[in-house]
C-alpha cells in the first residue's frame, strides 16, 4: 500500500473509536436520529480512508506499472472499484 499509513492508521482507529461509541448509543437506547448522525460520520471517515488509498493507488501502482497491459489491468481495477463506490 502506498498511502501515508499513519494517516491511514489514524482515520481507521478514529472509525473504530466512533463504532463503539455508536454501539454504546444503541446499548443505551439513545435516540434514533443521533445514532444516525454518528454513523454518517463514520462513513465519512471511512469515504476518506478509502479516497486516500484509492488517490495513492492511481499515483504509484497504476503509474509505475512496468507495461501497458499491467496499467490497463490496474486502470480496469480501479474502474471496477469505483464502479461498486458508486452504487
């Protein structure tokens, strides 16, 4: 991988941080839209994990691969993984 992996390391221990505060709300019957909100913040961290690993995956993996082909591959795997972000 060649995101910034303490960047990486921090965004998913933050999610991680958050998913168990969530569970805690639910545990405590907290109110719906609130639980809500958390999640949504969750996933926004964890958009942003993915955004950094996909960004660093186009400018190292996809640009130093050693032939054509081998970016074709890569450009036709990162087309397919966008494809299932975009649902």
């Amino acid at each position: 991988m060649m995101a910034d992996e303490k960047k990486i390391l921090r965004l998913l221990r933050t999610a991680r941080g958050q998913i168990d505060g969530i569970l805690k709300m639910v545990e405590e019957d907290r109110y719906c839209i609130d639980i809500s909100q958390q999640l949504m913040a969750t996933e926004a961290i964890l958009n942003r994990a993915n955004k950094e690993i996909l960004a660093a995956h186009l400018k190292h993996c996809v640009q130093q691969a050693a032939t054509e082909e081998e970016r074709g591959q890569k450009i036709d795997e990162f087309v397919t993984t966008l494809g299932r972000i975009l649902k």
